[in-house]
C-alpha cells in the first residue's frame, strides 16, 4: 500500500524542500514523490496531523531496555514501540543486561528481538566481559555481528593500559569506543552534585572534577594510541572545553549530553525525589547554560534521553540507595524544545546516525522512508498516561513541554498516536 502524507513542514537541510510545505508519496517504504499537493487513487493511507512536521529519523545513542535479564523494566519490543511513539526510528541499546552484551551471540540475540518492529536497534558492545574492566571483550567478533561501538555503560575504565590498547586494537577494523569518565576514588560514595544543594540537603556530593579529571586522561590516551573515542553523556563545563581543545588539536573524540543536563539543574532535588537521582548527576545552572552553549556551538555533537527504565523496587527507596537513571524518550523532544530552537533539537537528535555510521537517508525522491513526525508547537505537561515504557521513574514527570512526536515512518512502517 502507498502511504500519502499530507502538508508536512519539511526540516532537513539537505532537502530541496527543507522549510516548505510538501505532500509525501511512500510506496514500497521509498519515497516515491514530493510535491506541494499530491493526488493519488483510493488506494493510498492518508497521514494528516495537525501542524504536521518531517524531518529525518532521530536517533537515541544511548538507550537501556533492560532485556534480557531484566524485562521487568523493559522489554526490547514494547521499549522500540516507545521509541517509535517518542518520533525515535533508531535506537543505540546499552550493553547493561543479564548477561552482559559482551560477545557476538548476545549481538545477535538482541537484534533478533526487534525484527519487524519499525525502530532500527544497533547494539552497543560492552568493551569488557562481562563489563567488569578487567579484560577486553570480544570486539572484533561483536563488530562482524552489527555492534556500532563498544563501552561499558555509566563504567569507567579505570585500567589506562587497557583503554589504550582497546583504542590500538579497534583501530584495524574501524571500531569506535565508548568512554563513560567519572574517577570512582574521586565520586567515592556521592550521590548528587557537589555544591550547595548538596550541602543544603546533607547529601554526599560528587565534585564534578571526578568526571573531568577523567576525560582529561581519556583525551590524553586517545592523543597517545589514536583511534576513534565517544565521551557519553558529559555534565560540566570543564568537560566541555576540554572536549572543545581536543577537538581543535584534531583528535578524532565526540561526545553526548543527556537531555535532562541541558533542561534540569541540582534545584530540584530539594524534594529528595529519586526520579532525579541520575548519573552523572544533575550539576549547577552555570554548567547547564554552558552545556547550552556546546550544543550550539557544536563541541556537542548528539543529545541522547539516555533513557534507563528503573523498576519501582530500585526507586521507592532511600536517595542514598535508589538506582540511577530516568526514562527519557517519551519527553526528549518536548523538553529539548523548551531551551533550544527547533532546527538545533532536529539536528542534534539526528547525528548518531553520522556519528556512528549508519544511513541517514535524506527527505528526497528516491530516498528510502526514514521519518520523523512530529508538532513543535503543542504545548502539554507530561503526565504518567504518557509514558509508554514498563517503568514510571520519568524526571520529567509533572513538567510543562512543548512539541511532541506522532511517530514514525520506517522499514515501510508507519506508527503513529
């Protein structure tokens, strides 16, 4: 069947329809026509939307679904439906299960568990067994399977030798590293920033010097070994000049911010709310607006919800005991697009894909259909009956977002609210 969207606002700078209004034929999962109005036959599915936008499939570099191991979080199917609602057609799955995804087989067991679900998933390798940081795991076999890049998630490697030789060894096959960077002498037992609100709140702070002081390192051995390094989810403005220099000296480094990082400061936690207990941990205004300034600027090349279903057993405790992390692609787009303008938000949901090199197929006749659908302008405050994963523990819950996703068009799929 062909599929007809109807008066679409197209963002896709590399389009000849980038900013205009156009009606898009899809037959066969391509894109047969774009035209300012398209007439077609009865057989055809009408897509129509208010303020209805396209732009290219946003892609989440860092997601966690919990299966296997851990379904009661989340399972791979119903977390790549979330995705598609959320306007995601792509997803990066982190290697934190049970079993670790640390050898070729559990690459293939998980990409097996999204076929036929419109959401391509691409597997993140754990760089060591069993995600211990002890012994490099089997990269060359995970990369022959479909693994786009190898780290150990929210884990640093403490072991410099073995970061050096993982950047050596991927070098031959063109593997890229991931490198989650916090001291763990330095974070010792905190729990959220250190500063005054942890003061204030009697809470262990984590200084944000045990995330820069690490990447410093991980920049020196990336200078020193070469190969490709992915610094995930920074949270300090040291962290992002550091990245800013190294990226001018040329090295080959990149980095992510999670959406929450650029929307939410240490603020909130003075209702001791586990919800916002995340890692890295929220920091002060000064180093959110300078995380702002990075995006724009481009020393951040992605933003990733760095979504984490938590069950509630890991959550209604204690803040000193609770689990990190927060659910995030229900609300990424709506809180992105409170503090930065729309064409950076699109941008920067959508350069994964070049990052980790895989398709990105532009808005043009002849193209395969990779689409984001979404309204810019819907104005909503994100309650629990939007969340569409098995776990609740949204930061974002209660707030006031604006722009909210339809869906998605992909692998000849359409899913829409």
């Amino acid at each position: 069947m062909k599929t007809l969207i109807k008066k679409a606002k197209i963002i896709d700078p590399e389009s000849a329809f980038h900013q205009k209004f156009a009606d898009v034929l899809i037959e066969n999962g391509s894109i047969q026509n774009i035209a300012s109005e398209i007439l077609t036959d009865s057989d055809v599915l009408l897509v129509e939307r208010e303020n209805l936008h396209l732009s290219r499939g946003w892609f989440d570099t860092s997601v966690g679904f919990g299966e296997p191991g851990f379904e009661q979080r989340e399972t791979i199917r119903n977390g790549c439906h979330a995705a598609a609602l959320s306007g995601f057609s792509a997803v990066a799955l982190q290697p934190n299960t049970q079993p670790v995804i640390d050898q070729q087989m559990m690459i293939t067991w998980v990409q097996n568990q999204a076929h036929n679900t419109a959401v391509d998933l691409y597997p993140i390798g754990a760089l060591t067994k069993e995600s211990a940081g002890k012994e490099l795991a089997e990269l060359y076999d995970m990369k022959k399977a479909g693994a786009i890049a190898f780290g150990d998630y929210q884990k640093d490697i403490s072991n410099s030798n073995l970061l050096k030789l993982a950047l050596q060894y991927t070098q031959d096959f063109g593997g890229q590293i991931i490198a989650f960077s916090q001291d763990q002498n330095l974070k010792g037992s905190g729990v959220v920033n250190e500063g005054i609100a942890s003061t204030r709140l009697g809470l262990k702070g984590i200084p944000s010097l045990a995330e820069e002081i690490q990447i410093a390192r991980n920049l020196f051995l990336l200078e020193y070994a070469g190969g490709k390094l992915h610094i995930p989810t920074i949270s300090s403005a040291t962290s992002a000049a550091l990245i800013k220099q190294a990226k001018a000296k040329g090295l080959s480094v990149s980095c992510s911010v999670s959406v929450a990082h650029l929307v939410l400061t240490d603020d909130v936690l003075d209702g001791f709310d586990t919800r916002f207990k995340l890692m890295p941990p929220l920091r002060s205004n000064a180093d959110r607006e300078e995380l702002m300034n990075s995006v724009l600027d481009g020393t951040i090349d992605v933003i990733t919800s760095d979504h984490q279903p938590i069950d509630i057993e890991g959550k209604k405790l204690e803040f000193d005991l609770a689990n990190y992390g927060s659910i995030g692609l229900e609300s990424a787009f709506g809180a992105l697009n409170t503090v930065l303008p729309l064409e950076i938000v699109i941008e920067k949901l959508t350069a994964g894909a070049k990052l980790f090199g895989v398709a990105s197929p532009s808005i043009n006749i002849g193209q395969k259909a990779n689409l984001s659908l979404f309204n810019p302008d819907f104005n909503w405050t994100f309650g629990e009956t939007d969340i569409l994963s098995k776990s609740k523990n949204a930061a974002f819950l209660n707030q006031s977002l604006k722009g909210k996703a339809y869906g998605i068009f992909n692998r000849n799929q359409l899913v829409t609210s």
